[in-house]
C-alpha cells in the first residue's frame, strides 16, 4: 500500500475542488491510500475580504512572513509518504502566507523531506515567480519537486482584476453585473483537471514520477504568457521596496498601505495597457529569449 498527502489551502472552496478533482483516479485506487490535508490557521485570514484586511496582508505577503497554523494531526506527521500533491494559491506575487507558513514549519519540513511533490497553483493568471518562490522552499524542506500544474482564470487581464476582485469582497462566486465571465478557474478545466491526476498516477506506479513533467505540459497543465512573466519580474521588484518599506514603518502602516492602494489602481488600469502595447511592439525581436523562458518554466 502506497500512501499520498494531498494539501492544500482553500477560503473559496475552489482549491479545494481542484485537489479533489485531480486526487480522484489515485482515490480510485486499491493500492493507494490517500489523505488529505487542510492547512488551517490559528488566526484565520476573513472570507469574505474587506478592503482593509486584503491590503494589509501584502507585506507578510510579498516578504513571505509566516504566521502561526493549527497543528497537523499525528496521523500524518508520522506517515511516510510515497508521494505530495501540494495545491496552493498566490497572493501579491508570492506563495499565500498560509503556504508560506507550512513550507517553512519544522511539521512541513518533516512532511515533504525526501518526498517527490507534484505542485499545482490555482491562481488569477500571474504565477510565474510565485512557483518559483514555492521551488526555493521545497528545496530548503529537502523536497523532490517532480512535476506542476498551473491553473488560471483564462479571461483577459483586465477583467479578470474585476471579476476577482468583486468575488473576494463579496464571496460569491457570480457573473460581475450580470454579464462579465465567472471568475478564477473556470468550472471546465476544473472538472478536467482529473486528467493531470491520471497521468500523475501513470508515473506514479510506474515509478516514474521524474519523466512525468512533458506528460503534464502535452495536457496543457502549464501555460505561458511571455507578457505576463515580464509584468511579474517586473512588478515583483516594485512589491519587493513597497512591501520592505511599509513593514519597516509599522507606526505608518495604514497610511502607507492606502498610498500603495492608490499606486496598483495607477499601475493595474494605466501602466499596464502601456506595457502590453510594448510588449507587443517588442515580441518580434525576442523569440529566442521567449522560447527558452517558456521551456524553463514549464519544466521543473
């Protein structure tokens, strides 16, 4: 009997459905056990968001500043397992506090150490150097990162910032005035998403979970914006001195973090077109750099 952990950290319930979707065929199994685990906070984080919550959990955001969790049960702290598929979201650019706080625990440490993980990200569209944060954790918890999923709102930048947005603060999961797309992950590909858990589960009992990566991305498991990896790069070296700034003046917090709500409006509805307009003029003469970036980060 093989044993699989599946974690993951969910306030919509959409991850959720996600790890479900893609632990079904392993749960079809007689071979497998699988136990699934829900990262919990001593303090949780509101959901519905307000505005003033969601804005003040950038900076341990961005920084990566782990907050206290419930403990993990027993049970699975003294399991060893043959296997993690290891869900989380991305929060201002970086891997959700929650996450964050597992992977840098002594109790996620003890989980993941010499295991292979398959990761799988359920984000609004930018998650690109969050994966690659997520990657320098599960090295430092001595992890063997084997494969990753990536999944997205696929509607348009723009409205995807809306459709989100008004799903955060309202916690309803809705068409935005009656007419714009659902938002996140659309109900299709989460429905499908039991593909990747196939083939996950093909190389898993083959003992080939290191050749399983090029299966998941020929089943379109990872997608790349070339214009959405430069906005990330780009927007993370921008969070990384707004978010020191504002950490390091605790007694200017709220001020702070109202400026800095002012300057992403500016930058998501008026910086951003201008960037993909040169994007656009650019891409051209930067096939080669953009086909390399595209198989490093579909690759593991």
């Amino acid at each position: 009997m093989k044993n699989v952990l599946v974690i993951f950290y969910s306030q919509s319930g959409q991850l959720k459905s996600i790890a479900q979707n893609i632990a079904k065929p392993f749960l079809n199994s007689d071979e497998i056990k699988v136990t699934f685990h829900e990262i919990q906070l001593e303090k949780p984080f509101p959901f519905p968001w307000n505005k003033d919550s969601f804005f003040d959990a950038f900076p341990e955001s961005f920084l990566q500043i782990p907050t206290t969790l419930k403990p993990v049960p027993n049970e699975i702290l003294n399991t060893k397992f043959d296997l993690v598929l290891f869900h989380y979201q991305v929060w201002y650019l970086s891997p959700s506090i929650p996450i964050n706080s597992f992977l840098k625990s002594e109790e996620g440490k003890k989980i993941l150490n010499n295991t292979p993980v398959v990761t799988i990200s359920g984000s609004r569209n930018m998650w690109i150097m969050g994966q690659e944060k997520i990657k320098v954790l599960l090295k430092e918890a001595n992890a063997q990162l084997v494969g990753n999923i990536a999944l997205v709102d696929r509607v348009g930048n723009l409205i995807s910032v809306l459709t989100i947005v008004e799903w955060m603060f309202s916690g309803v999961k809705k068409k935005y005035l009656g007419f714009f797309p659902l938002p996140g992950v659309s109900e299709k590909d989460i429905q499908e998403s039991t593909k990747f858990g196939d083939i996950i589960l093909s190389h898993f009992s083959q003992n080939k979970l290191n050749d399983v990566q090029p299966k998941l991305v020929a089943a379109d498991a990872v997608r790349i914006s070339p214009y959405l990896v430069t906005v990330d790069k780009t927007a993370n070296k921008i969070f990384n001195k707004w978010s020191n700034f504002i950490h390091k003046n605790p007694k200017k917090r709220k001020q702070l973090l109202k400026i800095f709500y002012i300057y992403l409006f500016l930058a998501i509805w008026l910086i951003s077109p201008i960037v993909y307009i040169l994007h656009l003029v650019s891409y051209p003469f930067k096939l080669k750099t953009i086909k390399k970036q595209t198989q490093y980060y579909q690759g593991v």
